[in-house]
C-alpha cells in the first residue's frame, strides 16, 4: 500500500522506532561535542563521561541501524537509511579508534561530520513519514 506521491507506508511502531532511536543517537551525538568543549577547556574529569556517553551513543546507533533495517525489510520503506545507518556504524568506529589513539586531527572533524549526518538523518525522519504516511499507527 502506498500513499498518493508513492512511498510506501511502513508501520508505525517501526517509524516510531526509527525516530526515537535517531533522535537518541543525535543527542548522545551534542552531548559528545558538549563534553568534548568542556574537557578541552581544562576540566579534564569530562574525559571518562566523554569515554562513557560514547558507548552509549554507539549503542543507540546499533538500534537506529536496527530500525532502519525494519523500515526497510519487513517495512517495505526505503532501502538508503540502512545503508546511512551501516556507514555511520563504520565512521564511529573509526571516531572512537581515533579517539582512543588521541588523533585530535582526525578526531574532531570526523565528530562534526558525524554530528551534521546524524542530525540530517534524524530531521529526516520526522519530516517523511507524517501522520498519515505512518502506516497504520503500529497495528
């Protein structure tokens, strides 16, 4: 079933999924650049919360990676969030590696890059799916 302009309506507790799961990994995302400022600024105590809320922000993108799998198979939605969802998987990876090495050089530009595809990702799931493209309200 698809709506009038051809996108396909996904349930919508796999929408709902998908957007509470992005939408937790963006603002594990800020609060990572929040911590970043601060820790840079001399209160190097934030380096250990820095480390921590990074665990939890990639453990939330595993569940956005999940989600968006969902949206997909079964969801019959669109195909490219997974794909998005994978290479965010790989460029944090490489974030983390990067931090733990200490290459601030790399480290802080791949963190705003992730931060500016996190935030698009997540804006576009708000904004796709509306109340009446959200399928059948998760039936």
């Amino acid at each position: 079933m698809t709506s009038s302009n051809s996108v396909p309506r996904p349930r919508g507790w796999i929408v709902w999924s998908l957007r509470v799961a992005a939408t937790g990994h963006l603002a594990g995302v800020l609060v990572q650049a929040a911590l970043a400022g601060l820790f840079v600024t001399g209160d190097v105590d934030l380096l250990a919360w820095h480390r921590d809320n990074a665990g939890y922000t990639h453990a939330l993108l595993y569940l956005q990676l999940v989600a968006s799998v969902l949206l997909w198979r079964p969801g019959r939605g669109p195909g490219w969030p997974a794909l998005a969802g994978a290479g965010l998987v790989v460029l944090e990876t490489a974030q983390v590696g990067l931090g733990q090495a200490r290459i601030i050089a790399g480290h802080f530009p791949l963190g705003m890059a992730i931060f500016g595809l996190s935030a698009v990702f997540t804006a576009w799931t708000w904004r796709t799916f509306r109340r009446s493209d959200a399928g059948d309200g998760g039936a």
